[in-house]
C-alpha cells in the first residue's frame, strides 16, 4: 500500500514537526494543525484525510518540503537554496521560476536549477556557455568528471589555481540531483562550499598574511623575512598582483594581520578567501628575495613615446593581453613589431636597454 | 580541505614515498593537526596511523604513514617489473633496480627504498635487487657497476611520473643526453632488452602500459650491462 501524502505529513508532524519555507504542520491532542501564512491557511484540528486535501491544494509546499528534508550535508544544503534564492522567494515564486530554470553563477560557473517533472535537477556549465544549445557541449553526468575537465584551460595548459578564471568552456554537467550538483563544483571549486557556508554562518576562520607566513617553513620559511615592521604596502602589492578578480574568482578576506586592512579591495567574488595560497606564498618567496636588492639609478635615452611604450608592454603582459595584440595594429605600444623595432633600436647586443649595463653588486 | 569532508571520522593518507620532513610537519601543520612524530612509533618505515582532533573541526582524525613504506607497494614494484618487460615471470637472468629520490637531509627516504629493496631480494625472484638513489649514494649514475646481470629493470619509486622520473633518472644513467630526444637503438654487445615505459596519469593503465611497452624502443648504455628504465609503480596498477 502506498504511503499518501497527507500520512507522510502526519508522520512528520507526529515526529519533529514540520516548519519548512512557509509550510507548518504539527501534531497536538485535537489532531493536526497547518498554516500556510502567504497563502492564507490557518487550520486547526486536521485529519490525515485533511491532511490530504491541503497536500492537493498545495503541493508545491509539500514536494518543497520533502526536497529540502533529504539528508544532506548543511553547507550543500545551504548552497542548493542559494541556488534557487530560497531566502528571497515564496515557494510558489521559486516553483514558477523553476519550472523554466533559474540560474546563478558560482566563480566562473552557472548552476541552474529546474524542475523536471516535478522534481530538481541541476545542470552546471561555464557561465560563458549559458546561450549554447546543450547538444553543442561535452555533456557528463558523473561529478567525477570535472576533476580532470578542470585541470587545463582552453589553451590545454595547466591550472595550477582552480580558482583563476580560466575555466575552460564546451562542457556541461547535466541531470544533477542535489548531491551531485554540490559534489561538481566542489571538483571545480574545491572548499569553496565550506568556506563560504563558514562565512554565511559567520564562522569563517580567516588566517591573515602575518599568520600564514610565519607558519611557513623549509624553502617559503624565508617569507616571513619580507615583513620587517616597516608597513604593509609589500603585502598590496601582492593581493594586487594575484588576488585581483582578475586573477581569481575568490573574493579576499585575509588581510595584513587581524587589526591592518590592505588597501587594496578584495574583489567581488561569491566566495571568501580564507588565507594566501600556495601559489601567493611561492610567488611571495621569489619577491622576498628580489626585496632583498638593493636600488640603484640608472639613465636611459628614451623618446616619451619609447617610455609610455615600456609601460604599455608591461600592462600588456601583466593584464595577459599580449596574445590577442593583432600582428598588424601597430598603434599598439605592445605590438610584436612595434616591440621589436624598441629591442632593435634601445637594447644592446647583451640584452642591455638603452645600452646601459645593469652594474649588479653581487 | 578536511571541512569538506561530510564525515565526522577520516583517514588520511599522505601520497608520498618516505616518511620525512612533508609527513611529519606539513601535511599535519597545514591540516591543524597537533601531531608529535613519535605518535607514529615508527621506525622510518612502519608508520601505521595515529589518531587526533583538528583543531579547527570537531572530527576524528587517522593520520596515516605515507603510501610508499606500505607493505603492498613491494608488489607494485614487482608488477611494475612484470608488466613493462611483459613477462609475468620476469626474475630469472635479471636484475633488479629500486631507485629513490634519496636525501642527505633525511636517512627515512632510503629507508623506504632499501625497504622494499630487502623484502624484494628475500623472494629470490630476481637475480640480483638493489637500491639506488639519485641524491645519495649508492647513486643511480652508477648503475651498471652494481650489476652483474645482463639485463637490469630499473623501477623509479616515486609518487608521480614527472621531472626524476621522465628527466633526470634516464639521463642520470646515461641513457640519453637529453631525454627529449629519446634513446637510441643499441649496438654493441650482449642481449638488449631495454624498455621504456611512460605511465599514462589516468586508471587502469597496467594493461596500456603493457601494450605501449611492447613498442617502445629498446636502449640500451654504451658499455657494461644493459639498462631499461622503467616509469614508477601505480598505486591503482599494483593493489
């Protein structure tokens, strides 16, 4: 015999009470009561064949309820009901949306979630993919998957963060039920569920620059050199040069130390940054050891074109732009012509600008 | 990354070859873990596990002994021996090389290697078995001198297939100047039966491995003994 629904309500009630986006059944001496404020139910006294009646009435209250009851990790949790703005929507606002798909973008990837005969499924793809048809990406179903769809960019080079914003596109995770969804993106983006779950609970344990550094140890134990009580402005310099939302979808929350703030913003990204990676801290070992050189004066010749020339190649590189820098716009101070012609008129046989030696001490 | 296990109790596993400096002080350091390495009450290769509380989660933690000093990874070296030479008895006539990364810093990452090499050399499957290393010695550079047999297999134990596997090991033993060019055919004297295998970075690839393996080119050194280098043993290949 099958279980109707108004008994599964019943059982629910009897057990734990349900209290579930709008929908609040319990269970006391004189039978059942259900309100359902935003659509104007307030009854008392119920049977479970009342029960049933109020199931058929309602039922997108009661499938929302079932849904959001299934076990599940609380972070998951909390990330599915991101997903479709279960804290922004009424239940039948969010059923309506569904139906047609909602969408949100997790860094660099879109999670859609929609209702499939009357139940959830989820598909993932590069936000960039969002208006190709389903049949022009490399669709998968198994989480497992992203864990190497990830490990290369378009470019098939590797990324050494799976946060920077270079997730390759052409691919979608389709058929997803809850788990599985939560279970892909942590592939892609891994902890980033946690931690941003941490943040919404206002328990996010951040470790500040000064922090991670002086857990350093063996070849990065040097880092922790770099800070010599004379300011900050070293550590803005590196939050601008790998934490910039350009360079990763996190959004920085780990500052110089707990009471010192960076100048520098820590960008919009959906999820915290809880510490300097691994990657921050190698690059961080290479400057503390640049850091370390003195500075000299040095005089070049140059044209003010030549030197606003320096700097456009400098932004070009720095802002990964050289690439797309068309052989034939030569108005571009980065162009690979115009780069060259500057080598062979300002740089010597030794590699010297402007044929001034660069005179090291060491 | 423990904060994304759903579990309240969890194994982990370090994926290294030798119990050291990364075992005993980053992996716990970096996973909150208050960890003293006499926990372990190892002797350089028997660490099993200990168990401990994070102290940023309230979870059960089994802080493991590296993968390479597990009992098992003694048969992986055999496989590994077995598949790229694509004799499933391969023992008689050869040699066998166990090559670490080796330290002077740390006496546990030969321990791992001499390890297996002595559990290998009590089967009295293979000819001769020794260890080599290619930061201490006895050194990989030498190989050929610590052999007798013709034929030697060389298996790499380290945990990925990389620079010291791809790069300076060959070029080390004198397979090749430069491993981008390969290894040449071989002349000279004796049986050669050399063999170069690269490990594919995905599963199953014993049976590809054994496949690629059959035409690979042989190689072999200009003098003394004929070397095969053989890419490093696969966790999911051997258990």
């Amino acid at each position: 015999m099958t279980t109707t629904r108004g008994e599964t309500l019943a059982a629910a009630a009897r057990s734990e009470g349900i209290d579930c986006d709008g929908l609040r059944v319990e269970a006391d001496d004189d039978g059942f009561s259900v309100t359902i404020e935003e659509a104007g139910v307030d009854e008392s006294g119920l049977t479970v064949a009342d029960l049933d009646r109020l199931a058929d009435d309602y039922p997108e209250y009661v499938s929302n309820w079932a849904y959001w009851t299934q076990d599940r990790g609380d972070a998951d949790r909390a990330f599915l009901r991101w997903a479709e703005r279960a804290d922004e929507l009424s239940v039948p606002e969010r059923y309506d949306r569904l139906r047609d798909g909602m969408a949100r973008t997790w860094g660099e990837v879109r999670v859609t979630p929609r209702l499939v005969d009357g139940e959830r499924v989820y598909e993932l793809r590069h936000e960039e993919d969002i208006d190709r048809d389903r049949d022009e990406l490399d669709t998968h179903e198994d989480p497992l998957d992203a864990r190497s769809l990830v490990k290369t960019d378009d470019d098939g080079r590797y990324r050494p963060l799976k946060t920077a914003p270079s997730l390759p596109h052409g691919w979608a995770f389709v058929d997803l039920d809850g788990r599985a969804c939560a279970e892909t993106v942590e592939y892609v983006y891994p902890a980033t569920i946690a931690n941003w779950y941490l943040e919404r609970q206002g328990d996010l344990d951040v470790d500040h620059w000064r922090d991670a550094v002086a857990r350093q140890s063996g070849i990065y134990g040097v880092v922790k050199t770099w800070d010599r009580g004379e300011g900050y402005e070293h550590v803005n310099w590196v939050a601008e040069a790998c934490c910039d939302d350009s360079q990763c979808v996190k959004r920085r929350e780990w500052e110089y130390d707990d009471e010192t703030t960076l100048d520098v913003d820590g960008g919009d990204g959906v999820f915290p940054c809880r510490e300097p990676c691994s990657l921050v801290i190698a690059a961080a070992r290479k400057w503390t050891r640049l850091a370390g050189e003195e500075e000299q004066t040095y005089e070049f010749t140059l044209t003010p074109s030549e030197k606003e020339q320096v700097e456009e190649i400098l932004d070009a590189v720095a802002d990964g732009r050289a690439d797309e820098i068309r052989e034939a716009d030569v108005s571009d101070g980065a162009n690979r012509y115009r780069a060259r012609f500057l080598r062979a008129k300002r740089v010597d046989e030794d590699g010297n600008l402007a044929g001034v030696a660069t005179d090291r001490d060491d | 990354m423990l904060r994304t296990v759903d579990s309240e109790e969890a194994y982990v596993v370090p994926l290294f070859i030798s119990e050291g400096y990364f075992t005993e002080q980053v992996i716990p350091r970096e996973l909150r873990l208050d960890f003293e390495v006499e926990q372990w009450d190892s002797d350089g290769t028997s660490a099993d596990y200990t168990t401990l509380t994070p102290a940023d989660l309230d979870k059960t933690v089994h802080y493991c002994g590296p993968v390479g000093t597990h009992d098992a990874m003694t048969d992986v070296i055999v496989r590994r021996a077995e598949s790229v030479t694509g004799d499933s008895d391969v023992g008689d006539g050869f040699g066998l090389a166990v090559v670490g990364h080796g330290t002077k810093r740390n006496e546990n990452s030969a321990k791992a290697i001499r390890y297996h090499t002595e559990r290998i050399r009590e089967r009295d499957r293979f000819d001769e078995v020794q260890n080599l290393y290619m930061d201490e010695d006895p050194e990989v550079d030498d190989v050929t001198d610590f052999f007798e047999s013709d034929d030697v297999v060389v298996v790499p134990l380290f945990v990925a297939d990389g620079y010291h596997t791809q790069e300076d090991i060959p070029e080390d033993m004198g397979l090749t100047d430069d491993y981008r060019t390969g290894w040449e055919t071989p002349t000279g004297r004796g049986r050669r039966r050399g063999r170069r295998a690269r490990p594919r970075g995905d599963a199953s690839c014993e049976r590809r491995l054994a496949a690629r393996t059959r035409h690979v080119a042989e190689t072999a050194t200009p003098k003394g003994p004929t070397v095969g280098a053989h890419a490093r043993p696969r966790l999911n290949g051997g258990f």
